[in-house]
C-alpha cells in the first residue's frame, strides 16, 4: 500500500489485486453489484463508486448503463501496474501546480454544473473535512485529495476523471508545503470556503474563479509564480 492512498485508490488497489493476483474475475466479466463488493471490500458505496471510476480512467473497468460494471475486455492482468505506478508522475512541484491552474477550474466549472446532489454532498463533506483537520493541526492529506478529486469526478467528463490519479502527486506536495506556513493555511481554508459555497449554489462561474484564485494564492504564497 502506498502511503498518504486514499481509501477509494486503496479499493481500487484491492480491485486490480482480485482481478490480477487473485484472478477472481476475467476480462468480459460483470463484478458483483455496488451493495455486494462494497460489502466485500469493508468500505461504503461512495468510496467503491470512486474506485471504480478510477479503475474505469485507467481502461481496467467498463461502467455499461442499465447493466452494471464489466472488466474490459482488452484488459490483460499480466501487464497491468498496480496504481501506485499508475499514478506516479515524477515531475517538478510547479509543473504539477501549473497543471492544476489549467484544470481544477474548468473541473469546478463542469462540477457546478453537472454534480448529483449526493456527488455534491461528498464535495461539501470532504471540503468540511479538510477545514476541520487543517484548523485542529491533524493529518489531511487524504481529505484534501479526496475534496479536489470529488469535484473532478461530479463533471462526469472522462478525460479530467482520467487525470485524477495523476493529479495526486501535486495535492499530496502541496498539503506537505501548505502546513509549513500558517498564513497559507487560513488562506486554503478561505478558499475552500468560497469554491464550496459557489458549488452548493451551482454557479458555474463563480465556482470557476474561486478555484483559480485558490491555485493562485497557493502558487503565489509558496513562491512558484
């Protein structure tokens, strides 16, 4: 397991393990229902419904409509990477924030727009989350990642769900460099702040600024303008 995972990347660890290692299931195989693996695998349905929109950006999984979930049928488990290097992209702290400047606001953008109301109550809940443990000092990396990738997942667009696990380098960087200055922080709770109020309102462009300006504020406080 690689640290600093979050638990939907962990379950979509334990999902290649049984379709590779465990060879539980072959390609043009249905995967149990939502209510079954979820079971299964120890974790709600919300976290399953992320990893296997993960596992379905890296072409692993085949979301049918009215039909259920499918192994692909071009997947072949004796060349498949674990996640862990799926997502790896070792690459320069600014490229990554740049690639975020590029994205998340389009990504907030589409959120606003097209986010179910439970995919939008996952948003508010991580959000609320990360404020929590960012003012009480505790651990977040995985509420900060799972916040910013939440957003990604409700624009139901498949290529920015396909640059989710790359983007997971970048939030983990940043949540390391962000507890280092104080003023930073108050200033990511702030903007948190105004990117959910903007998405519970779901307007678009409201929500498009205020996640630019967070990657802004960020580039500019840790000095990678």
């Amino acid at each position: 397991m690689k640290k600093g995972q979050s638990l939907a990347e962990r379950t979509a660890d334990k999902i290649l393990s049984m379709l590779g290692t465990d060879k539980k299931f072959a390609p043009g195989d249905k995967i149990p229902n939502e209510n079954d693996l979820a079971a299964a695998l120890s974790v709600s349905r919300t976290t399953l419904r992320e990893a296997i929109r993960i596992l379905a950006a890296h072409h692993v999984l085949e979301i049918r409509r009215g039909r259920g979930t499918f192994v692909r049928e071009d997947f072949n488990p004796a060349e498949q990477l674990g996640l862990e290097q799926l997502s790896a992209s070792p690459v320069d702290v600014r490229d990554l924030f740049e690639v975020r400047l590029i994205f998340e606001p389009q990504a907030a953008y589409y959120a606003a727009m097209r986010a179910t109301d439970e995919e939008l109550e996952q948003i508010l809940y991580y959000g609320k989350l990360d404020e929590e443990l960012m003012l009480s000092g505790g651990y977040r990396s995985d509420a900060e990642r799972d916040f910013h990738n939440a957003i990604s997942m409700a624009t139901h667009n498949a290529f920015l769900k396909e640059l989710v696990p790359m983007m997971q380098d970048a939030i983990s960087k940043a949540v390391e460099m962000t507890d280092q200055l104080p003023g930073l922080v108050r200033l990511t709770v702030e903007d948190h702040r105004r990117i959910m109020e903007f998405l519970e309102k779901r307007n678009p462009e409201g929500a498009r600024t205020a996640m630019q300006l967070h990657m802004i504020h960020a580039m500019e406080e840790l000095k990678l303008d």
